[in-house]
C-alpha cells in the first residue's frame, strides 16, 4: 500500500524535514534540541516545525501549501481552500469578516458555537436568530426548518449561516435550505465541524458543498485524524467574494503557523481521497454493532439512531446514549467510566455522547461496551420524561447588539439581580459550547435557574465572568 506521503506534499515536506541534515538558526527557539535542556520540555516540543524554514523555505520557494490546500478544493469540488492552525474558531472569524459590513445583518441557527458569536461581534454584524425544530420524543434539535429560515427573509440577511451536523448528529433539510437561499441570491457558510467525514462513503450524508452550499468549514482534529486545533476552510465563488475572504483569513490567521497541523490537514485529506469509503463503512458498521450489544441488555431505546430522525440527517458515526431512557445520571455514568480510564466527549445530567473516529477498532468498541454494560445496570432506575437542553431550547430576547454591548461599561450583581438585566458576557454549558446567552440578551430566571441547576448537575459552565455563577457581568444602566 502506498504511503500517505506520496500524495500529501505537506505531510511529505514534515517528514522530509526531520529526514534531513539541518544546523538551523532560525526560530521556532528550541530549534528541535530542547532536550538537550530538559528532557520533558523536549519531549514536547523537538517534534515541532513551522511552515516557513520548515515544510517550506523562509521565502515559500516550494509552495507547498498552496499545492496542498489546492487538492483540497478539488477533492472537495470547490474554488478555494485555506488550511487552519487556529481550528474553525478561525476559519469561521474569516469567512464571516468577509460576508459585510458593520450593521449588515446573517440569519443564523441559535445552536451556532461560540466562536460564530465571537466572529459576529469582531465584524459588526447583527444575527437574526434561527430556532431549530425540536424533536418530541427524544427532545434533541433537529435543525432549522425552511419556514423559520423564510419568515426572516424580509428582514434581508447577507448570509444565511448554519452549524451542520449539529453537536448531537442531526441535519437539518440542507438542499431545501440552500435552494430557499439561493432564490435570494443569499449565501450559505456551514459550521461543519464534526461532519469532516461527510461525502466520503456512501454510508454517511453527503458534505454540504455537493448540496449547493457556498462556504464549508470543518475541524479536521474531530471526526478525522488530524492534530489539535487544525482546520479546513473551503468555499465557492459564486456568492462570496473569494478574495475578500483570503484577506480575512491572513489578518486572523498566525504569522507563523506550525507545520504539524498543516501536515496533518494535508494527510487527513489523502486518507479521505484514498482510503475514505472503506474506513467510514467500517467505522458505521462497528458504531451499530456496539449499540446493538449495548441496547440488547435494555428494553427502552437507550442511543440515538437513524431512524428517529428524517433519512439522511443524522451522522450514523454518532454515539448519543440516553441516559435518562435509564432514569441514571449522565454525569454519574460519566465518572464511573472514567475510574476505568475512560473518557467520554460529552455527560450532563440526560445525554452521554462518545466520539467514534477512523482510528478506532472493533476491539476498542467491544472493551467500551464491556465496562459500559454493567455500569448502565447498576445505575438503571424508572425511566425519566425526555428534557431539551438548556444549549437548545433558550429562545433570546435581544435588547442592544452583540458589539455594543461588548464594548459597553459593566458590572457584576448577584444572581438574584441579574434577572432582568442585560448579559455582558457569552455563557454555555461547555461541551458543546453553544450559548445560553449571549452579550446583548437579556438574562431571564428561566437561564440564571437552568444554568445553576446545569452547572449543579456537573456540566461546565463556560465563558462567564464569574464561574460561579453567583454573580453576573451585566450592562450598566
């Protein structure tokens, strides 16, 4: 079998570059010798390279990256490509600050991640917030429906922004919401982050640019085996403006972008091209034969599965257990777990969800299921009544715009007085990172209790002033 290398000029230079005589007095600092200092320091950094005087020269006299970052964009039918260092976090901070100016408005899914926020106070830009369907029987969010994206058209949005698939696997109806866009010449830039898998086999959805969609952005260190905090940004030329996006990306990209993610991108895209359609159909079949073995000691249905949602939206490579099917504690299964040293993406009080990758074996699924059956019936007791998320079924009431009140004068009151005021701060319940309230928004008791009693329960609490949450950053009056 071919090596990876061979058609992944990135991942070949890296490789190249430690293959090589070098006597290098250029940065990154530990030149590669930091363990001539301290082992343990070395033992972090002498595998690092950066991009300029590493996979590449100093004066990119190789191009490398544009080679690499260009069969991206063919593989994935697009115009244009760019590689992250700074995860999608940056890739959606570029491709939003390209979208408009200042007081231009983007429809955009409320279960949009943090970053998405962040990107909207930096560029100015006022959100028009999209609710996501709710399903009633397993009280998960099953994306934003034509109709709510329509009733919001008058309103003229640039963009219409999506975060696909959700946290919890589900999609939304994406040709029919992308064809609703696309009939107002509006744009569709689609969060992807946990979907780099997607169009790759036939067992999973197709990626959402072979759905007509403008802009992709995905984590390549989530779904795919790539390094931390690395990510792809691909797009089509039509209704963006490409060049402007280029120049978004360089002013928040870093100067000096280090070569092992960028290397990482480059063979997560050759594995896709290569070796996807076996490795995906493989990893679905071993995700349904662990939920199977899993469900086969309970009655009630205790995962998420195809076929609760709609054909087509829902990521069969998702492991969402239900613990409140068990009437347990997610939090309390979480733990128990992780006295067996292991550790699951996500646990509150009603959902557990574990992250299946290409890398993982049938033998690594069949040891999860054996240390999570018994664990599962020592907590099980009468099932509980199915309750949504705080993360997705918070409907916002904005009272000043997300940038002014970034920028406004605040001040901290106690939780009992923050009711009725209007949050300073972005708050969410982390994993998923999807906010509660955001800068701008009221605070009502129905999120200063249900955060309490999420953080009470064992979630993270993100982003608040106070992490406590006995007090709140408020706007002052």
């Amino acid at each position: 079998m071919r090596s990876l290398r061979d058609s992944a000029p990135l991942l070949d230079a890296y490789l190249s570059y430690f293959e090589s005589k070098r006597q290098p007095f250029t940065i990154p600092g530990h030149k590669q010798r930091a363990s001539r200092l301290d082992a343990g320091l070395g033992l972090v950094v002498d595998s690092d390279t950066p991009l300029y005087g590493g996979l590449d020269e100093i004066k990119l006299t190789n191009q490398v990256l544009k080679e690499a970052e260009a069969l991206a964009a063919t593989l994935w039918g697009a115009d244009y490509a760019r590689f992250s260092t700074g995860g999608s976090t940056h890739a959606n901070q570029a491709v939003i600050l390209a979208l408009g100016k200042p007081g231009d408005k983007v429809a955009l899914s409320r279960t949009a991640h943090r970053s998405v926020l962040s990107a909207l106070v930096l560029a100015g830009l006022e959100p028009i917030w999209l609710s996501p369907q709710i399903d009633a029987a397993t009280g998960v969010p099953i994306g934003i429906s034509v109709a709510e994206f329509e009733k919001v058209i008058d309103q003229q949005p640039i963009a219409l922004l999506l975060t696909e698939p959700g946290y919890l696997g589900t999609l939304s109806d994406l040709p029919a919401l992308i064809n609703a866009a696309h009939a107002h010449a509006i744009p569709v830039i689609v969060d992807a982050a946990w979907g780099g898998h997607f169009g790759f086999s036939t067992t999973v959805p197709a990626h959402c640019l072979a759905m007509g969609a403008d802009a992709l952005i995905t984590s390549t260190h989530k779904a795919l085996p790539g390094y931390s905090a690395s990510a792809i940004l691909i797009a089509q030329g039509k209704y963006l403006n490409l060049e402007r996006i280029e120049q978004s990306f360089e002013t928040t990209h870093t100067t000096s972008p280090a070569g092992a993610p960028l290397a990482s991108i480059d063979g997560c895209r050759a594995l896709l091209q290569t070796r996807g359609q076996q490795l995906i159909s493989d990893l679905v079949i071993n995700v349904e034969a662990f939920k199977s073995e899993v469900q086969s000691h309970f009655d009630d249905p205790i995962f998420l599965n195809a076929a609760d949602f709609p054909t087509g939206r829902f990521d069969p490579t998702k492991i969402v257990l239900r613990a409140n099917q068990l009437g347990a504690s997610g939090v309390e299964i979480e733990n128990a777990l992780q006295a067996q040293f292991i550790r699951v993406e996500m646990a509150d009080s009603d959902t557990i969800v574990f992250l299946a990758t290409l890398v993982d074996s049938k033998e690594d699924f069949n040891h999860l299921a054996t240390a999570l059956i018994p664990i599962l019936k020592s907590q099980q007791k009468s099932p509980r009544t199915t309750a949504t998320s705080l993360s997705w079924s918070v409907i916002p009431t904005v009272a000043i715009s997300m940038r002014d009140a970034y920028f406004a004068e605040t001040e901290m009151v106690s939780a009992e007085k923050a009711v009725g005021r209007i949050s300073a701060d972005l708050i969410a319940p982390y994993p998923p990172g999807v906010a509660v309230v955001a800068p701008g928004e009221v605070l009502t008791k129905l999120i200063v209790e249900g955060l309490a009693t999420t953080k009470a329960a064992g979630v993270r609490i993100a982003y608040a002033t106070d992490p406590s949450l006995a007090s709140y950053r408020v706007v002052k009056t």
